[in-house]
C-alpha cells in the first residue's frame, strides 16, 4: 500500500487543478449551494476526506431547471451540425485531460488508474458518436390514404432532461446520458452520485471551455439525503420531460412512481444478476479469460458484472481451477498503485455485503477455491467459491463485489431455466463453440444483452439496456438518441 495520500495522488496526477471543482455548476457559472451547505467526498480505500463540495437542496434544482429550460430555446434551434462542432471539441478536451479526468475517477471511485482511463476512453466515445448522430436525426414522408393530403413526421428534442448517475462508472454513465441529450437539441440536469461528484464536474468545466452554452448542461451535487430532495424536484417539476437514471432497482421504482404524476418520459438501466454460462465444448482458456475481466473489473461493482456462474459438469473442475488460480495472482491495491488489479469497494457497507454472501455460501456448502476475506479497509480478496446452488444470497442479489461464485450443471435446458430465474434482465454472458447451441440458448436468455464467447460488451456503437425489472430505454448506440427526441406529425392538405 502507498504511504502518499490520495490527495497528493490526485494532486500528482491530476495536472490542470482547473479541472478541480467543487460548487455547482449551473446556467454556466460556478455557484455556491443558495444556502452554501457543502459535504465531504471520501478516499473509497479508507474513508479520508478528499474534498468538500456544494450541497444543493431542492431550491438549487430548482435553479438549474429554470438555467436548463432558459437555455433550451437557443441550443435546439441550432442545426444538428452546429451542434456536434461544439460536442466535438468538447470530445477533443475530454481526449487531451484524459489523465486528469481519469484521476479523479480512480480518487474518488477507488477504481485502478488504468482502468479509469479505460473509463475515460469509454465515456468519450459516446460524446463522439453522438457529436456525429447530431446531424443524422431525421424525419419521415408516409404515404397518405387519402390524395388531398401528405403525411410528414418529424423528430423534436423532448426538452429539458434530467439524468440521476451511479458511482461505479461516474464519468461514462454521465456522457452516455448527456452526449444524446445535447445532440438532439436538449438541455439537462445532472445529478451525479455523492461518492463521485468530482469527476462530473470536471467533465463540466471541460463542457464550459468548448463552449456548451450556459444552461445547456447543468450539475447538482448532493450528499445521501439531499439528492432525495434534489431527486423529487427533477422527477416532479413539469417543465422537466425525460429522467434518465442509472442505478438500483429500488431507488428506480421510486423515480418512476414520482415521475408518474407528471408522466415523464423514462430511461431507466437498473440493477442486474448477469449468468455467466459455461458448456462443455467451451473454449476453457477463453472463458476463463471472459470470467476474469468481467467479473473483476472494478472490482465487481458493475451492473453487467457476472454474478452467477453455471459451468457444465465436464468442464467444471477445470474452470474451477484456473479461475482460482489465476485469482490469486491479481493484485489487490490502491487505485495509484503499480500493477494494481483491484481497488477497494466503495465503502464499509459494500465490504459488509460481500463478506455477507461469502458466510452465506461456505455455511451452506460452497467450498472457497480462493480469497474470501477482507485484505484490510474497504479492499477485499479475488474470491472463488465452488459448489454455489440457487438457494445461496449471491445467486439472489448482486454481490457488486469481487466474487466468483460457482454453480455446476448438466442439461441446456436446465442452465436456461435457472438464468432466467431472475426478476432482471440486463446482461448474460454464455461461453460454446457448437453454433446451433449459441442461437439457441442465446435466444432462450431473457436479458437486454448477450456476450458470446466475450464479456467485453459495452461500447458506443451497441444498445445498452436491460429487460424485465432491469429497467427500459437504450443508451449508446444509433438508438440512444431516440430517448431524448419526440415525433410530431404533420398532416397536410393539398
Ligand atoms: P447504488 O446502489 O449504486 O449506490 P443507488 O440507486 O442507491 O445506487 O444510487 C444511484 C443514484 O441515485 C445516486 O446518484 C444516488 O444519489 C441517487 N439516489 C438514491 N436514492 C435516491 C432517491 N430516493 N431519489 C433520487 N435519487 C436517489
């Protein structure tokens, strides 16, 4: 472990302190909380205090909604074209502080400096794609039923939007929301999660000097109790049209209850419960390597995370094997460290619920092909467990931590059915060179998306979402930007 602090950390790696912000950002300027309360963010490895940052209150959501909706008129009449210029710079300027951005990810997520570039890197190519998708919205001329009329649809921005963001990805899940918003011509409110506050306002003041006009994007940062508030006023007011949110499931059905009283547009990417689905004439070394990478990659805490590994009966003992011991090569560390494959969870609650599953499973059976206790603070070991059945707590709720845990099966139909087990459908992952198997089972699976033979499945280009109670709406992709357009049709008599 490193004896520097993360602050000196963020200091050393973050090199334009510009970027550094901690007030709310709000018809373009920085802006105290109206009543100047602030809160702490926390170093995830051991809870030191990293920064103090503006806490607003429903009055300032209030604010930016009046900044966002003030704003709207001017950016939706630009062209789409007029637009991705700006959205490009803005791209190019994420691109050259790619270091900076990706050291306040790592800071205050906790997650290892090289995965959080590979964050960075991720998050900008939604604001580039969608730079470019600006100038592709277009409408449509239907053939009419009757002769003296003609039929034309066009697509309008819905108008001002709002996006509630999660902690674990703080900087892609805020581009993959606000890079469609502004390409179609609408303005938004960003709340972003209390633990990783910074990175979304670095991503602002990165905004401002492209010259994204003032109100068009707008962040609130709250702590716990105040984004409730802050959350009623963006899912309540009228003037708000579209809430997109990532995160639990829990809080998700909250949001759409409070949306319901002003029948909001929804986009709503939930909780998952991913399989992870083995057969017996898989390519062993890759879907060691697909376990590996899925599953540790920030160390668990993703929604598309494997949670529940079913590996055929031939070929379970050696999965097994390799995946415990290629687990204990990976180093566990704190996210400035050399060759660090593991940071810390992103508090003692989420430590307590990993340690809670891996008792759960031992006590009923599982046996521990590796790890399965904390290293020290919030950090946790690269953890095995073989013999998992259905009935253990990790195959019933997400672990969102950097666990393994094993179940055996014999017959295809079997797997499918204990898969779609689940009240999510978000991701799955399902490992078989036999091609027939593949459609099969792969169109069997009830989840938004499927990796085959790869659980390396997010990128700009493909529609991220779930189905079931994973939630609705599709981000990324030639499909995101439907989310934040409406149609209107025009009926002409000749
Ligand atoms: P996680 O379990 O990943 O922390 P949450 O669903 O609790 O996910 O939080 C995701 C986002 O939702 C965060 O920005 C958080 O502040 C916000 N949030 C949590 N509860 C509420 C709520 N009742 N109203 C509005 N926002 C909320």
């Amino acid at each position: 472990m490193s004896a520097i602090s993360i602050a000196e950390h963020l200091r050393t790696y973050c090199k334009d302190v510009g970027l550094i912000q901690s007030d709310l950002f709000v018809a373009g300027e920085w802006r105290r909380a109206l009543d100047a309360a602030r809160f702490d963010v926390l170093d995830p490895a051991d809870g030191t205090v990293l920064a103090s940052v503006a806490n607003a209150s429903a009055d300032d959501a209030r604010t930016a909604i009046d900044a966002a909706h003030g704003a709207l008129g001017a950016w939706s009449a630009l062209t789409g074209h007029a637009r991705g210029i700006v959205m490009r710079r803005w791209y190019d300027l994420i691109r050259q502080h790619a270091g900076d951005l990706a050291a306040l990810i790592s800071a205050e997520g906790g997650k290892p400096y090289a995965e959080a570039q590979g964050e960075v890197a991720y998050g900008a190519s939604f604001v580039e794609w969608f730079a470019e998708e600006a100038r592709r919205v277009d409408g449509d001329v239907l053939q009419s039923p009757r002769g003296d009329q003609r039929i034309l649809v066009i697509r309008q921005p819905i108008g001002v939007c709002a996006a509630i963001t999660p902690w674990n990805f703080p900087f892609a899940m805020i581009t993959r929301k606000v890079a469609p918003a502004l390409a179609a011509g609408c303005a938004i409110v960003v709340k972003p999660a209390e633990q990783t506050p910074l990175t979304a306002l670095a991503l602002a003041e990165l905004a401002r000097r492209a010259g994204v006009p003032a109100g068009v994007c707008n962040i609130v940062t709250a702590d716990a109790q105040r984004s409730i508030e802050v959350g009623r006023v963006l899912t309540t007011d009228p003037r708000v049209h579209h809430v997109s949110f990532t995160g639990s499931t829990e809080v998700g059905r909250i949001l759409l209850r409070q949306c319901a009283s002003t029948v909001k547009k929804c986009a709503m990417e939930l909780g998952g419960h991913a399989p992870f689905i083995v057969f017996d004439d898989a390519d062993l070394d890759a879907a060691v390597a697909g376990a590996l990478t899925g599953k540790y990659r920030n160390a668990g805490q993703a929604c598309i995370s494997p949670n529940r590994f079913f590996v055929q009966s031939g070929i379970y003992e050696r999965f097994v094997a390799a995946v415990a011991e290629a687990s204990t090569r990976l180093r566990v560390g704190r996210a400035f460290d050399d060759g660090v494959a593991i940071g810390p969870l992103i508090d003692s609650q989420a430590l307590a619920k990993v340690q809670r599953h891996v008792d759960d499973a031992t006590r009923q059976g599982a046996t521990l092909a590796a790890g399965g206790k904390p290293v020290m603070g919030n950090f946790f070991e690269p953890t095995v467990l073989a013999g998992v059945t259905p009935a253990m707590q990790m195959f019933n709720e997400e672990t969102f931590g950097p666990v393994i845990g094993i179940a055996r099966f014999d017959t295809e139909e079997e797997v499918i059915a204990m898969a779609n087990h689940a009240e999510y459908g978000l991701a799955g992952y399902l490992y078989t060179r036999d091609i027939s198997r593949m459609w099969r089972v792969g169109e069997a699976l009830e989840f938004g998306m499927l990796g085959i033979n790869s659980s390396a499945i997010s990128n700009e280009v493909a529609p991220f979402g779930g189905v079931k109670q994973s939630g609705m709406g599709r981000e990324g992709s030639k499909y995101g930007i439907d989310e934040y357009l409406q149609m209107k049709y025009l009926c002409v008599g000749i």
